[in-house]
C-alpha cells in the first residue's frame, strides 16, 4: 500500500524540505512516476533562492527519470514498470516552476510529458537527457562555418561538445556564428560584439529575469539573433551514447541534500535521489 505522504522538496514564501502529500492521478492521461534520481540545473538553484517566480506552493525539479507505478486509463504507450524521464514542459507550464516537479519521491505527470528511457542507459545520463536535448536545440539554427560557444561551466562545454557531434568546427575567436549560454547581460553583450558582421547569435541559455540588450548594435551590424529551446528526448537519447559526458556528470546525493548544493560549483551536474544506491542499479 502506497504511503500517505512523501518526502519533497518545495518553495512557499522559502525553499522547504519535508512531507507532502503523495500526488494521484487527476486526469484520464496522467502517470504516476517513481522518482529514481533528478538532476540539479540553474533554473533549480533560481527557483529555490527565489530569484525566479514559482506557481507557490511549487515542488523543484525537471531533470527527472523514473519508473513507471500507475497510468490512467487513457495511457496507451505505458505501463507500470516503464522506465522514463520527464519533459520540462506540458504544455505551456514549465514543470518544477508552473507545476510540481520531481525534487520528490512521486510525480504525476499525463503521458505527453514522459519519454521512454532506452534499455541500457544508466540512471544518470537517462536524468542528463533534459540538458543534452537543450543542448542538442541548437541544431535547429542556420549554423554554418566556425562556431564558438561563450560561457563557462557544464552547459558550455556540453554543448560545445554537441555543436562538434553535429559535424561543425568549433573555435575560441574569429567565428561564423556565437551561440550564448550563459543568459547574463555581460556575456549577450561579448557575443554581440564578438559575433561578425551580419552574423548569428544563437540565444539558448534561459535566464531567471530578463535582460536588456544592445539594439542599435544589432541593428547597425545587421546581426541575426535566433533562439533555441528544446530538441526532442528521442534525438537526445540517440546522441547520448557517442556523447563523451562522464567527465561532467558528478555524484548522486540524498534527497535531503539540496540545500548544501545550492552554491556547489558549475562544472560537474549534481544529482539527488531519494535512494541513491538504486540509481547504480
């Protein structure tokens, strides 16, 4: 028999750590996920300092992977034992910041929103699919020539690693193109001055606030600014294997751990579970 309550971690009015009810199934479409292990990514940290605004009382977490413990009776593509990883998005609510994310150890989400996580993949890169597929989304921009991706960190050598699977150079200056993935003003600034004249600048960094820019720049030298959101879990998965990513995927933490990672370092993705030892499994 299910528990009552689960162990979460949410943000109301401060970020909270305890016992939530466990979430059911609302909706003919909607499947009960297991949460196996979630990975920590910036909009996390954003959510959980309260520097990005949250549909309150709001669970944390969208790089989740699980399995599968109940469908409703409109899920046709599932079944109980599945494993799979979430989608960031249903819709237009953005999980872990419009509705409840998977910092927990059950999620509800309908069927749309889960992918099925291929045989053999382990637990880390089945959770590493959210951030390799945000990554993998600049594919759906004109890149043509050199391309230098700006910012420091895991995301920025993820996806230098991406633009160089999908067979382009990849350089430190003098570049065609400049794909920014910081989302700070200071570093739209470097790639607005550093793209070429009426060259492209590919947004896919998502900052907690907006930021402002230069538009005389880029109208003056003609620059083309194209953003990127998502490229799809199944083109994710199928570039994962050949993707060299061990030396950026970090430890797996209890899920009671949030708050001492909160300031831990950019280059390595942090993960929490609710059982670590499972996540070996």
């Amino acid at each position: 028999m299910q528990r009552e309550g689960m162990r979460a971690w949410w943000r109301e009015g401060a970020l909270r750590f305890g016992v939530r009810a466990v979430p059911r199934l609302a909706a003919s479409d909607d499947v009960s996920v297991r949460v196996v292990i979630a990975g920590l990514c910036r909009t996390d940290v954003a959510v959980a300092r309260g520097q990005l605004a949250c549909a309150e009382p709001c669970v944390l977490g969208h790089e989740v992977a699980g399995v599968v413990e109940e469908v409703g009776p409109a899920v046709r593509g599932l079944a109980p034992g599945d494993r799979v990883a979430c989608l960031p998005r249903v819709d237009a609510a953005r999980v872990g910041v419009d509705r409840d994310g998977g910092f927990a150890e059950r999620l509800v989400l309908p069927e749309r929103a889960l992918a099925r996580i291929p045989s053999g993949l382990d637990w880390r890169r089945a959770a590493l699919v959210e951030p390799v597929a945000a990554c993998l989304a600049v594919k759906r921009a004109p890149l043509a020539g050199r391309v230098r991706v700006l910012g420091r960190g895991r995301i920025a050598a993820l996806t230098r690693r991406v633009v160089v699977a999908l067979g382009h150079a990849c350089v430190e200056r003098d570049a065609d193109v400049v794909i920014e993935t910081e989302g700070t003003a200071a570093s739209l600034a470097e790639a607005m001055a550093t793209a070429p004249e009426r060259g492209l600048v590919v947004l896919k960094s998502r900052p907690p606030a907006p930021i402002a820019f230069d538009v005389a720049q880029a109208v003056t030298r003609e620059l083309r600014l194209f953003a990127v959101g998502w490229a799809s879990f199944e083109d994710a998965f199928a570039l994962l294997p050949s993707l060299r990513v061990d030396d950026l995927l970090g430890p797996v933490f209890p899920l009671d751990a949030l708050g001492d990672l909160l300031a831990a370092p950019d280059d390595k993705k942090l993960f929490l579970a609710p059982e670590p030892d499972a996540c070996a499994a």
